[in-house]
C-alpha cells in the first residue's frame, strides 16, 4: 500500500521548482508510484482564475493548493506543490492542513542568480516597473525556517537536487529504495 | 488494484443529492474503498469562496469540481460529485473533463416535493424574492438527456437509491460484488 505525502517546493521565481518538480515526478512515476505537480501557475488557470498576485489572493492561491495535496495525500498519493509561496504563515498553513505526512523543501537559489536566469522574462519587467508586487523585486519572500530538506540550485545541478528529494523520500519511508542489483548484492 | 470513477450527482436543490452521496460514501468505505465526496456547497468554501451564482460562476464552480474529480479518477478514487450542476453544457464539459470513467446520476424528483423537504429553507427564501437566480425557481434546471442512472428520489427510499448507485457501480466494474455468504453459496 502507497503512503501519500505532500512534497513542498518553495523559493523564489526561477529558482527552480518547477523543473525538479517535473524530474522527481518522472523518477516516481519510473518506479510506479501514484503522484500530481501542482505548479502554482497551473493551478491559478484551473481553479484560481479569479485570483491576482495581492497579498490575500496569494494566500488564496495556496490554500487552494493545498487543500488539493491534502486530498492527494490521504489518497496515497505523492503530491508534489511547485509554487513561490512566498509567506511562511501560508506554508504552515498548508502544512497544518495536508498534517503529518508533509516535507517543505525550500529551492534555495540567491536572487542575483535567478534574475540572471529569468525563465519566464518577469524579473525583467518587475525590474522594469512593468508588473508590480512581483516576489524578490518588490515583494518579499521569507525563507523558510526549518524546511526538511534545502536544495541549493546554484550549486547543484538538477540531477542531484532530484535525486536528493527521492533519498528524502526514501529516507522518511514514503517510498522504499531501489533494490539493489545482484552484482551489488553479492559483495 | 482500484479502479476510480467519478459519480456525479445532479439535481434541484433538495432533490437529495447530498444525502445519498454521503450514504453511499458509506457503504464503500465499508469495503475498503477510497472515496471523496465534493458537495457543491463545500467546494464553494474550499476552491471557490470568490464565486456567486451568475450562470458563468455556477460553471466556474463546476469546472473546479470536475478539475478535482478528474484528479481523483485517474488516482484509483472513487470521486462523487453533489451539486445541483443546472446547465448542460457544463455538466458536458465535466464529463470530458474526467474521461470514460464517469456516471451521470440523475437525482429526480419533482420540483414541489424538492420545495416542500427545503432542507436549507432557501425555496422559502427564494420564492419570497430574498435570494435571486434560485434554481427550480428563477434559475433553469435542464435535466440530463442521457444519465447513466436516474434516482426517483420522491419514491425510493435513501437506501434504495443508495443501493441503485452501488449495484451500478458494481455492474460496471468499478466495484466487486460482495461474496456471496457461505449459506447461499451452497445452494
């Protein structure tokens, strides 16, 4: 029998969280696992079309997700939230809500680096003056305090930060290790 | 392995949809099975506390819905679904949404029992002209041309209706009979 669990990525726009989310997906799914990315913009198309990027509608934005990863977790499924979230309140919010079964990873990554990689060009034009309220720019983000897990995607590559988040997983027993192969077994 | 489905249930207010959706959330988790149910009115809480009750809201509330029940679906859970869900089009577009494995149920019952149960006293409400665009009462209710069960609410009782929903889950595979008791297997 699976064991849901919500994974938690939160960091700043182009910090990565999307993208390992994806890749820790892939390698979950390689090993038959049940699991669903929440990426924060997905979500706003799919049940927060109403919502803009104040304060409130932020908030409103993760509890949404969250009251989804909760579904998903007591479901046996590994639910994976790729969102800035950028409010610790929030988060524990979210926490509080899916319970025990939650792992906050925080997508560490310094501001000048994110800027530089800009994947959807919106650092650019907060920077610009051109959208406003935008996280990091002109709005802030608070680090997580005591996240179970921190990746620190200027120094890791992608392959590691995922791998990292499956042996987290591995680790609290949300998913067993791979069995070793016979040569290695037989040492 | 669980096969998920989504059990929509539609209907006019009072017509007993939420009753029989939780009777029959019972009597699967019984047999150990893994079921949601989405109340119309719950999920306006959850995912849509920005939303009224213009035709375009009742359908963004509905997609949301439908956006979760297909989550669960293709998650091995059977999702059910209670709201009244007026128009058509929109039940049409959650049964796309979810895929093959979704029963429409249609909860009938004639619009003078439905005003006279008035559960939430809002029939009273409306017809005193206190809440607009009521459905049965100044709001349409198009019934479902093809559903894959219709309920006769004004004439069964809950567990029959109840029963009717499970015995249709069972005859389509969703759900595995009961074994048949030692006694009558020796006949």
């Amino acid at each position: 029998m699976d064991r849901g669990v919500t994974v938690w990525f939160t960091g700043l726009p182009s910090s990565g969280k999307t993208t390992i989310a994806h890749r820790v997906e892939a390698a979950l799914k390689e090993r038959g696992h049940k699991v669903e990315v929440f990426d924060g913009d997905v979500i706003r198309k799919q049940l927060c079309s109403d919502l803009g990027f104040s304060k409130e509608d932020r908030d409103t934005n993760i509890k949404r997700i969250a009251f989804v990863c909760k579904l998903m977790t007591r479901n046996a499924v590994v639910a994976i939230a790729a969102a800035i979230s950028p409010y610790r309140e929030t988060r524990d919010y979210a926490r509080k809500e899916v319970g025990k079964d939650f792992i906050e990873v925080y997508v560490k990554c310094p501001l000048e680096v994110c800027t530089k990689r800009d994947v959807k060009g919106l650092y650019k034009k907060a920077l610009n003056g051109e959208i406003k309220g935008f996280t990091g720019v002109d709005d802030p983000y608070e680090e997580p305090l005591h996240p179970e897990l921190i990746l620190h995607t200027d120094k890791e590559t992608v392959e590691e930060s995922t791998q990292r988040v499956v042996q987290e997983l591995e680790k609290r027993g949300y998913i067993q290790a791979p069995r070793p192969m016979a040569k290695q077994s037989r040492q």
